[in-house]
C-alpha cells in the first residue's frame, strides 16, 4: 500500500498538471476568438464610417457643379450612404454583446446628436462629415482601449 502511495500521487499531480493546462489554454483561446470578433467587427464599423466619409466628400465636391447630369450619380451615392449608416447600426446590433459599452454609449451619441436634413447644402454636408470624423477619432479611442492596443506613431 505504502509503495502505491507515491504511483497515485504522482497520478493526481499529473492530472490536475494536465487539466490546468488545458483549462488555462482553453482561456487563452476563447479569449484570443474574442478579440479577434472585437476587432473584425471594429473594423467592419470604421470601413462603413469611411464609406460615408467617401460619400460625403464626394456629395460636397459635386456642389460646385450645378449639372443636372450629376441627379443619378447623386441618387447613387445617397443610397451608399443609406446602405453605410444601415451596416454601421447593422454591425453593432449583431455585435452589441461583445462590443464595449462606452463604444456602444458614443455612437448612441453620435446617432442623437445626428440631424438629418433633406438639404443639400454645401455647409450642411460639411457639418455632416465633421460630426462623422470626431465621432470615428472617438471611437477609435475607445477601441484601442478596448483592444489594448497602442497607437502607431
């Protein structure tokens, strides 16, 4: 009995050696799969972001040019824009468990403070892009933070 005594110690050190390190690998895992959902869906968010940015920037570029042959190219840019602010609420919706509540907190922000105008106007749009660049530079913030990640200098 004695000499069976060390056998099974050794046995259940092994054991609970062995689980820790699967338990503790597991953890890593999920936790690396987590990050990188964070991080796709981040970037699926800021790619939408810079798709009405581009949308903007055109919309005011085509101000200075009173064409009416410009009417479907405006139409279609329109429903960039509509399709860029739908896969930005899209994203966050199907991604509101895993995404940060202060990131979550700033875009509410963003959507409220948000007036939509039916006018076309140069300095509309322009206030338009500006409200949409200081919200990307917050939220970027906010998810490197999130990420724990630095910014590149």
């Amino acid at each position: 009995m004695t000499d069976l005594l060390p056998a099974i110690s050794s046995a259940a050190a092994a054991f609970v050696g062995s689980w820790l390190a699967a338990r503790f690998a597991l953890d890593r895992f999920r936790d690396e799969k987590t990050w990188e959902r964070r991080a796709a869906a981040y970037t699926t968010i800021f790619e939408a972001f810079h798709d009405l940015d581009r949308w903007l920037n055109d919309e005011i570029g085509s101000l200075k040019f009173a064409d009416d042959n410009v009417k479907w190219v405006r139409e279609s840019k329109e429903s960039s824009a509509r399709e860029s602010n739908a896969a930005i609420a899209r994203r966050i919706a199907s991604e509101s468990w895993i995404l940060s509540d202060a990131f979550r907190k700033r875009f509410e922000a963003y959507k409220n403070a948000f007036v939509v105008s039916d006018d076309n106007n140069l300095s509309f749009l322009q206030a338009m892009r500006d409200h949409n660049r200081k919200a990307v530079e917050d939220l970027r913030e906010i998810v490197r933070k999130d990420l724990n990640v630095k910014a590149g200098d």
